[in-house]
C-alpha cells in the first residue's frame, strides 16, 4: 500500500471513530440542537456527512479517469442545502447507516487509487 493511501487510510478511520464516539453519545435535544452553520441543527450536519462523502467519490472517480467534474453551473451552497433537506427526516439511527455504507464506498475506491494516480 501506498504510504499516502496507508496515511489517509488512517486518517479517515481516525476521524470516524472520534465521529461515531460523539454521535452514539447524542440525545434527540442534542440533535437538534442549532449548529454555527445558520438553519443547521446537529442532524443537519451529520446528514451533510453522509451525502458529502458520495460527492467527494464522484469527484475522485472523475479525477481518476483523467477528467475534471463539471461545475458550470454548479452551486455548492444551493446542492448542499437540497441535500441536507433530503435527510432531514432520517433518524440518526438511518444516517449512521448511510455514513457507513458511504464510508465502506470510500474505502473501497481508496484501495482501488493506483500508486501512479496519487500525483493527480
């Protein structure tokens, strides 16, 4: 394995064990709770992570393919605001699923990058 893959490897499964250690200690008043991000309670921000980690794959596998994603048109803000709608309603029981089922994703095509594809 690549020491790059194997750093970032690392990182990402540091970051969702610290993630999962705050999540699996929330109650429904800490879940809706408001966030810095104005209109955003603690769920928000966990269902942003979930539909998140599948763009970032998009952007990966686009960028592995030698091409870049488009954005004409794109609107961050306006895209994230749709998603994080989408999954207002799951329940953080739901929104755990989908952290680890995008998680398993990213994982995946992680193990899948080339040594030679790291430098693009």
């Amino acid at each position: 394995m690549d020491q790059r893959q194997a750093k970032l490897r690392q990182r990402l499964d540091d970051s969702r064990r610290e993630l999962l250690t705050v999540v699996e200690a929330l109650g429904s008043a800490e879940a809706a709770a408001p966030t810095a991000n104005p209109g955003w309670a603690v769920h928000d921000v966990l269902a942003h992570l979930a539909g998140a980690e599948l763009g970032h794959q998009q952007v990966i596998r686009a960028l592995l393919a030698g091409a870049a994603p488009d954005t004409s048109g794109f609107s961050l803000d306006a895209f994230n605001a749709a998603d994080v709608a989408a999954r207002r309603n799951a329940s953080l029981a739901d929104l755990l699923d989908e952290l680890a089922t995008n998680r398993s994703a990213t994982l995946a095509l992680l193990d899948a990058v080339a040594p030679d594809d790291w430098d693009r």
